[in-house]
C-alpha cells in the first residue's frame, strides 16, 4: 500500500486540500494531500477509508496509495520547502491526466461503466459524502476510457474532524442526497429497482471487512484508536438504513415509480 515518491511534478491549484502532483517508484503520477494541509489530517483518513470500501463493493474509485515523501526529496524542491511539509506518510491518488468533469458535453450515452452510478449513489449515503451530488469536481469522465471515475471523498464521514456525538447522532438516521450530478444519471439507471443490488452489498457487509477498511492507518495521521472504533460502528449502524433512505428518491426514477404504481 505504501508507495516511494521520487519526483515533485507541480501543484493542482485546485482543490481545498492544495495537492500537488509527485510520480511515484511504480511509474505513475498521484495527486497527493499532505499531512499538514489546511483542513487536518483527516482528510486523508477519510480518503484511504471509502477507497477500501469502495473497492470493496467493485466501485470505479480513484486507486490510492500511502505516499512516502522523504527528507532528501522535499530538500530538492524549494517550492515544497516553503509547504513547510514533513516528511513521511501522505496520501496520493492516481492522476488522470484525460480526466475531465461531467458537463463538458460529453456523451454519457458512450460510457461503458454507467451502472456503477447507481452503486455511487448508495456508497455516498451510506457513509455520508454530502457533497457529489452537487459537485461536478468529485466524479470525473475518463474519455480515452469512456468511464466514470470517482474521486474525492475528504467530506465523508461529516468532514474530516470525526466527532463521536455526531457519529452517535446520525447512526440510526440518514440525510437525504439528490442534485444535478445524480440526475445526469437517470436515464442510464433507471429501472424497477435501480439501487437493489448494491443496497444488497451493502448491507451484507460484514463487520471484518469494515474494520478491515478502516484500521491500520499510519500513526503519523494522528487518528485515535478510539476515533476507529467510533467510526466503525457509524458504519456497521448504517447499513441497515440505506434501502429506505433510497426509497425518498423513487419520484425522481419514472420506471421505478411505476412499477410502484403497477
């Protein structure tokens, strides 16, 4: 999972986390958050979290590795020295340079993984990722792949300062997501029962791989065993609530109501 970087590339100038690009021993080029970016270390907990999860349920999420960045390599970029960015452990994605927003006039007709949005949309709920549904910057086209990839899950969790009262507060409920990036996808899954399988996924998720996703996280991130176990019973609570939390959007899917209806 940990993964050397051996070259600085440059930064994003995107993103609140401020990630700069660095390619790594295996070849390939990561967007990587920093230990001490502005919103805490958390967010990169969050990040690692709903990639295992993800990967877990056969999501199209962004490949993440714990990124090494040495002493030796931060010497050599002045532009990282001013980041005043310590050595160690840091979180990367895997950089799509092709990678572009929804709504630039692609045809989504062509993509050849658009049923994975259904099973987006249930992941989002289930661990509280408030804001795709309403960011375009969170779910990126792969047009010399025609497919979806999901990105940026830092918001997940209810931000990236975990709070056990608020864990506590939302385990037995669950808010409500729609907006336009769910809505783009519609007329592609919409269906006597569009969420069926992956709401099964979910709740068939067992205790082990939760935990699984969850612990082993570098102790550099400065995340409290007691923060773990907070946020794996968040998780374990919820999986029961996912079906009827989807159910609040069947006005939104004309098969689905129908079949209602029928």
């Amino acid at each position: 999972m940990t993964i050397l970087a051996v070259q600085y590339i440059r930064p994003v100038n995107q993103g609140w986390t401020l990630p700069h690009l660095f390619k790594c021993e295996d070849g390939q080029t990561y967007v990587v958050k920093f230990i001490n970016n502005r919103a805490g270390p958390g967010i990169l907990a969050n990040e690692l979290i709903a990639y295992r999860l993800g990967q877990w349920l056969g999501l199209p999420i962004a490949p993440y590795r714990i990124v090494q960045i040495t002493k030796d390599l931060l010497d050599v970029f002045p532009a990282l020295k001013s980041l005043d960015i310590p050595a160690g452990l840091h979180l990367g994605s895997l950089y799509f340079e092709q990678g572009t927003t929804l709504f630039k006039k692609h045809n989504l007709a062509l993509c050849k993984n658009l049923y994975h949005s259904a099973g987006m949309i249930v992941f989002d709920h289930w661990i509280n990722n408030w804001d795709r549904h309403i960011a375009q910057d969170n779910l990126l086209y792969l047009p010399d792949q025609q497919k979806i990839q999901m990105i940026d899950h830092s918001d997940a969790f209810f931000g990236p300062d975990w709070n056990k009262n608020e864990f506590m507060d939302d385990a037995n409920k669950m808010d409500i997501f729609w907006g336009p990036i769910y809505e783009v996808f519609v007329p592609f899954i919409d269906s006597p029962d569009p969420f069926g399988h992956y709401v099964s996924l979910v709740e068939k998720i067992s205790e082990k791989t939760v935990i699984q996703a969850v612990k082993g996280l570098p102790k550099q991130w400065g995340i409290s065993r007691e923060d773990v176990t907070d946020l794996i019973d968040f998780l374990l609570c919820r999986r029961k609530l996912v079906r009827n939390a989807l159910e609040e959007l069947r006005d939104h899917f004309p098969i689905w109501t129908q079949k209602d209806d029928g």
